[in-house]
C-alpha cells in the first residue's frame, strides 16, 4: 500500500512539473525551471546567490588536447566537464576558460585544484577550460615579452574552437586573476563572437604606468617575476595532453621554449615610455598594455566585471579600467592584497549565469561599483555606489606644519594641520637609502612573494613624517589621496616615496596605501587616456626635467585609492622618504643628499584627503584635538554627530 501511495506521488509530482514546463517560455535555462520544482525562494545580491541557478552535478571528466592556431601553433587545452557516473553529460554547456601564463597544471594540480571554486560553477553547469599560453606549459611557440598581438589572436582562436564543440551551447566566458585578468582584456578586443563575458581580477591597466610609475623603476619585481616565468618556461616541463602518452611533443614544445625573451631583460632597457625595443624597433608599450586597446575591448561590448582589492598592486588600474571602457561593466574592491584567494565563487555564478545563460538574476541592476571600507576595529564593511569617485566626496587639505616636540628617535617628526600656514617654514632631509616599506609589499605579493606590512614606524623613524593630533571623531576616506609638495634638491634628479599611515593610541604606525615620484618626471602632460582627474606623468623621454638646483620646484602625485576609517583616537600621518630598498630602484648618491621640503605660505607642502563627511564628523571642528573651527572648502560647518555608516 505504501508503495503504490509513492507512485502515485511520483505521478502526480512529474505531472505538476510536466504541467509547469507547458507554462514557460521556450528556451528557459534549467537551472530556473529546476527551481520550479524545488526551491522557491529566490535572492541574488552581493554575496548572496539562491534559488535562480541549481547546483546539478558532483563529478567531472576531464580531457586535455592540442588546439591548431592558424598559424599552425599547437596550444595545450584543458578541458573539464561535469559527469554522471564516470560519463560526461550530454547537455550542451557554456564554457568558461582561462589563458594561462603559469602551466595549466603544475605539479600535478590542474585549475580545478588551483582554484577550487571554479568546482562550484562546474557543479552548476558550466564546461571549464584551461589553455597554456603560446611559449609556456606544453604549448608550442616562444614569448617575445608579454602581452603578445599573437597571444590575443590565439584567444580568439581558442574561444571560437570552444564555442563549435558538440558539447558547447555555443556562449563563452573567460575567468582568471592577474595575468590571467589581463589576457581577457586582450581576448576582447579581437572581438570573438562567441565571447559572452568575462571576469578580470587584479588586473594591469598601464604597463608603462605599473613598471615606471611616476618614472620609479619596479626593478624588484620585475627580477622576480621575470625570474620565475623564465625558469617555468624554460626548466619546468608543461603538463602532457593524452594524445602525448610518451611526452615527445611536450619536450619539442619545451625547446621552443628556450627562445623565449627574458621579461627583465627586455623592459629593463625601456625606461621611457616611447623608448623604442633593440630588437624589434617598436615602441612596445604602445601594443603591450589594455590601455592601448581600450577603443577595441568598448566596442566589442563584452561584459565586464572587475574585482581588485586595496592592497592590490593593480588597485588603481580597475578604477581606470573602469572609468575608460563603455562596456556594459561591474567593479568590486575587497580589503585584499594580489595573493588573496577570493573566488567570489556568488559573483562568478550570478554574473555568467545572466550573461551566458540569460537567467535574469537583476545583477546588471544593481549599483555597478561595491567597495570594502576598512578600518583597524573592523568598521566600515560592504558598500556600494553608482559614481566613482563618490559623488559625496569632500577634499581636505592637511598641511605640512612645523614639528610640535623633538622625538629623539625620528630624523623629523612634523605636524599635519588643517591650517594653511601662515609665515615661512621648511625642513631638512638627508636622503637614507636604506629605507623601505618591507619585503612583503603588494609589489612583491604581486609577483608571488609574501604580504605583510610591519609597523611602518622603524621606516617612518628614517623618513620626514608629518602628523595629525589625536582624532576625537571617526574620519573616513574613500577615494584617491593627492599629495603636493615643494622641494628644492643640490641634486639634478631624486625619488619620492610617500606613504599614508594610520597611528593607533599605542604608536602602532599602519601602512594604509602610498605613492612615489621621480623628480625629474613631474612634469604633466597631455593625457592619454581619462585619468580620473589625477596629476599624469606621461613619462616619454622628451617629458624629463632635471631639478633646478636648491630651487624650490613643486611635485604633485597621487596615492593608490584606499577607503579607510581613520578611527577617534587615531592620528593620520604622512611619511616621505628618498628610497623603498625592497621595492624600486633608486639610484644611490654619495654622499647622500640633503634635500629642502618647504611649507611656507608661498610654497605650501600637503596631503588632499577624499573625506566622506556623512559617515566622519561633519565638519572640522572636533576632529583634531586642539584645532580652532576652520571652513574648508564645501564641508558642513554645523557641529553635528557623524551619519551612521
């Protein structure tokens, strides 16, 4: 009796569902008519995916093959597909895949092991697809530098070649963090009408700008990046694909391998932005960089989502990826640094979901910008906004003041004040090379290092710092800091390193984001691109200026964008100093040299702070211990309580 009560529950519940599918429009993706017969509640928000896609497998097969390019470059391919029983399932899938610089499988970890919530998409039906980049794994060909025309054109290829397979629905994703972010970029711009989508995390927007910013050389890194791509092309043998049982193909691929050019050594020898490569006679940052695609990638409208966090290298680079693309476009920004493993595994399904299985989970109705802000106690959180920079931003200066005690472990130990001063000032800094922010910066978690900031103090101890009171109110800031100062130098050329901290009631100095520019690339020039409204060294070799010697002579520059609550009790701090050992090459002079930083009424020196006033106090007044009530500029000057965040 118990059986047949079943059947006939079986019965009726398979008519209910035959009956509701007789109801949908033809063509609705399944993971939406599951939900008709299980779960009824839908959420799609930020962080939070339900109900809208089902998560259907919990096995895959995977198979790997040579792909033809047109030029008859074979490149090695993953590919993973969800599995019923050992089967693959017959269901036609998007596909997502991802250009790899760093072998497809090393070590015996495929992507999959690499990065485990790319299992989650797979679960819920999506094809993921792995392809060694031209010169590198057990792909054939040679590198010329990174960011190859070629590359590009093999994503095309590559993408098209997924999208024909019988077990492709024919739409296309691409998905990948750094190198693997930006190749997307690339992939987009040579237009592949397959090409539904894609998800660039912690990607470069500038190579010119990220290797020589402010004209500062990234020697550090780019040794230890170069160092590493070098020995896993050349020394590190690729995964094989099936077809090679016996790996020879792998091995021919291999010694093609060692023709590939040394990164160092090719961008090493291009200190300026037009400096022409020996070898090909080209001006290389010209082609090698999103920049300079950004008319192709708009017009082929792919979807964009970008995510970064504040301690990213590349943390400026979304936003000006963002700003200069007319993509349909996303941007989110956590409080990581480049090594974070943030899959984001809820973003990834909601935004392929709407965009390669036209699910309609409302994300492209969203606010299109969600940012992280932070702080030392954990305020702050998730917020989002449809502008950036936040259209309720408010500038606040804090000027470079005179030192209030002489601490006899600082070289100089300044004020930072809301006041413009008044009457003449300056103060003396024997450069100290031998300063730095520390090996484990986001310049060198970027190219695979450590990421750790120490208490900035014993650096801050070498350097000109300048100071805050005491905050006796919250004070957040989100946005891009500016710095201007006024230097004279004995010296014809100098680097400036500059470095916003936030100092806690014990002394406790924390790295909070920083900026650095070289003297002789001050100058600025004709934009290349929508720079946010931000001072832009171009850095072509005709832009270089020497420094007029023991003249004061003004430098602007603008820090990596943070959003941080600098909490009551806090001070703000701003340290400059002549060197980052650990991070950029800076040529050392003998003797070191002393140079002059004023912050007199006719060459003021200060910090320009994107303050939100609705989640800080509301006006100046209060906020530093000891400081009169001041207007500045179009802050509220009525002494009310801080907005709730």
């Amino acid at each position: 009796m118990k059986l047949r009560v079943r059947n006939l529950q079986k019965c009726f519940w398979t008519l209910l569902i035959l009956a509701s599918l007789l109801t949908v429009p033809l063509g609705t993706p399944i993971d939406v008519l599951a939900n008709s017969a299980g779960e009824t509640e839908l959420v799609s928000t930020h962080g939070m995916y339900k109900g809208y896609s089902q998560k259907r497998y919990d096995e895959w097969v995977k198979t790997s093959q040579y792909v033809t390019m047109p030029d008859e470059t074979k490149i090695a391919v993953d590919i993973f597909r969800p599995s019923i029983g050992g089967v693959p399932v017959g269901e036609k899938l998007p596909v997502l895949w991802t250009h790899a610089r760093y072998h497809r499988s090393f070590e015996g970890r495929t992507m999959l092991e690499a990065d485990p919530w790319l299992k989650e998409l797979l679960f819920h039906g999506y094809v993921i697809a792995v392809a060694d980049a031209r010169g590198s794994g057990a792909s054939f060909g040679s590198r010329y530098g990174e960011f190859m025309e070629q590359e590009a054109r093999d994503a095309y290829t590559i993408t098209e070649w997924l999208a024909s397979q019988p077990w492709s629905s024919g739409s296309v994703g691409m998905y990948g963090k750094s190198y693997l972010g930006i190749s997307q970029l690339f992939a987009a711009s040579e237009h592949p009408p397959s090409l539904k989508a894609i998800f660039p995390q912690m990607t470069m927007f500038d190579s010119y700008g990220f290797l020589y910013d402010g004209g500062v050389f990234k020697k550090p890194f780019l040794e230890l990046w170069g160092n590493r791509v070098n020995h896993l092309d050349k020394m590190v043998p690729g995964a094989k694909v099936d077809e090679d049982r016996d790996g020879i193909l792998r091995d021919q691929a291999m010694k093609e391998h060692q023709q590939n050019v040394d990164p160092y050594t090719l961008w090493s020898r291009m200190p300026y932005r037009d400096s022409l490569d020996a070898g090909t006679k080209q001006a290389l940052y010209e082609t090698r960089s999103p920049s300079s695609r950004l008319k192709e990638i708009s017009s082929s409208q792919v979807p964009v989502y970008h995510l970064t966090g504040w301690y990213d290298l590349w943390v400026k680079d979304a936003f000006l990826l963002y700003q200069n693309l007319d993509n349909p476009q996303k941007i989110m920004i956590g409080p990581w640094s480049h090594g974070n493993k943030q899959g984001i595994v809820q973003e990834h399904l909601r935004w392929y979901d709407y965009h390669l299985k036209g699910i309609d989970n409302g994300i492209m109705k969203e606010d299109p910008i969600v940012y992280y802000t932070m702080s030392s106690s954990g305020k702050g959180g998730w917020r989002t906004s449809k502008e950036w920079p936040l259209p309720e931003q408010k500038p606040m200066r804090f000027y470079f003041g005179p030192e209030l005690a002489k601490h006899p472990q600082f070289v100089h130990q300044g004020s930072l004040r809301i006041q413009p001063p008044t009457s003449s000032g300056q103060d003396l800094y024997t450069v100290d090379y031998t300063t730095t922010s520390g090996p484990g910066s986001r310049w060198n978690n970027g190219a695979g290092g450590d990421f750790h900031y120490p208490d900035m103090t014993t650096n801050d101890q070498k350097g000109l710092t300048y100071t805050t009171p005491p905050l006796t109110a919250d004070l957040e800031v989100t946005g891009h800091p500016v710095v201007s100062v006024t230097v004279s130098s004995p010296v014809e050329d100098l680097d400036l390193f500059v470095y916003l901290e936030d100092v806690n009631e014990q002394g406790y100095s924390r790295y909070i984001t920083e900026g650095s520019l070289r003297a002789s690339s001050r100058n600025e020039t004709k934009l290349l691109y929508d720079n946010l409204g931000l001072p832009f060294h171009r850095g072509n070799q005709s832009d270089k200026q020497p420094l007029p010697l023991n003249k004061p002579t003004e430098m602007k520059l603008s820090l990596l964008p943070t959003s941080y609550i600098f909490e009551e009790g806090h001070r703000i701090r701003i340290t400059i100093t002549g060197a980052d050992a650990d991070n950029a090459l800076t040529e050392v002079i003998t003797p070191s040299p002393t140079i002059t930083m004023w912050r007199s009424q006719d060459h003021p020196s200060y910090v320009e702070l994107p303050v939100i006033p609705k989640r800080s106090a509301r006006n100046v007044c209060g906020i530093l211990q000891g400081h009169p009530l001041i207007k500045l500029g179009t802050l509220s000057l009525s002494c009310t309580k801080p907005e709730a965040s």
